[in-house]
C-alpha cells in the first residue's frame, strides 16, 4: 500500500499468480475488456513470441473511496514458467492480495501445486503469513473434460481455507467474482492498517 497524501490516493497492489498457462492474463483481459475505459488505464503486456507473458500485465482500476481517499488498484500477472522464478518475486514487492489461478485440469496438480509453495514462499520471505493475507484462489478452466472435481483441488490446494471461486476465465465466468472478493479483503486489511 502506497498513499499518496497530495492527491488523496491508496495505491493497491493485486497479483495474480499461478502456473503458466492457468488463465492469469485470461482474467486480466476480461476485466479491461468489460470496465468502463472511464475506470481503467491501459492493459500493459509483455509477451514472447510464443504468445507467453514474459515478465508481467499491468492494469490500473479506480472504484469508490477508502476512509475518504481514492483507491487505485494496480492488477499485474506473474510469469507462470518456473524459470522466471525472481521475477515472480520482485513482482510480488509490495502486494496488498492475490488471487492464486490454478489450472483445474488433472494433468495440471502438480504444476499447480509447485507454484503455489513458491508463492508461499515468496509470502513468508515478504514477511507475510500465508494464513492471514489476503488472498483467494480462482479454479480456472472448469469448463475442460479434464478438470478435476472442485473437493479434490480444495483438499490438495486451500490448505489456508482462503474463498475459492470456480472460473472459465476465457469465458469470463468467475472472474469478476475472485476479483471483488480480493478487493474486499484487500480493502478490509487496509482499513485495520488506516
């Protein structure tokens, strides 16, 4: 969290994180695509050629007020490739919540499972405790044969009981619900710190 005193803002930090190729950039794209452009910068994407997120999306969204100051929430995406394993955590310099998107598909679990102990990690190297920040997981990609039943995926991922949502994020189902329930617990932590 960033106040800019001056102008009467809070700055926000939401990051999704997740496997590669789990739906971060997905959700993000939904989100621009469907807020009034009144309420949003410009999605900012770094790709490779193979049309991968290299080092992270941006995006800027203003919604209502917080103890009378303008909250700005800036959404980024991580790099889900395990190779770019530092650059996940400077992204995570700062965060105020993620959302944790897995890939439901059962070919999947272990990916899903890898980068969610490094996004633990990379919690409690911030000094954050993975139990009490404010973070929710997105089951993506429900609508695949593949996808795994919804108590299986809670028994190997939510150790932390965080609120889960199931999502089809190409489609937009779930998206906009994992991102108000982030803001909400974002917006709650910050209230306690105001």
């Amino acid at each position: 969290m960033f106040i800019n005193w001056a102008l009467q803002e809070i700055n926000l930090k939401i990051v999704y994180y997740g496997p590669g190729m789990s739906g971060k950039t997905t959700n993000l794209e939904y989100v621009h695509s469907k807020l009034d452009p009144s309420l949003t910068g410009e999605l900012v994407t770094l790709k490779t050629k193979e049309d991968r997120t290299i080092f992270f999306d941006f995006m800027q969204i203003e919604v209502g007020r917080i103890k009378g100051k303008k909250p700005k929430f800036n959404l980024y995406t991580v790099p889900g490739q395990v190779y770019y394993a530092s650059s996940r955590k400077i992204i995570l310099n700062g965060v105020d919540g993620i959302v944790f998107v897995a890939d439901s598909q059962r070919d999947r679990m272990e990916g899903n499972i890898e980068t969610l102990l490094d996004l633990e990690n990379n919690l409690l190297a911030s000094g954050f405790l993975p139990e009490t920040f404010p973070w929710v997981i997105q089951y993506n990609k429900r609508d695949l044969p593949n996808a795994e039943s919804i108590a299986v995926l809670q028994k190997k991922l939510n150790f932390f009981n965080v609120p889960q949502f199931e999502g089809v994020a190409i489609n937009g189902v779930g998206v906009f619900d994992t991102l108000k329930s982030v803001i909400n617990l974002v917006i709650q932590n910050v209230q306690k710190q105001l």
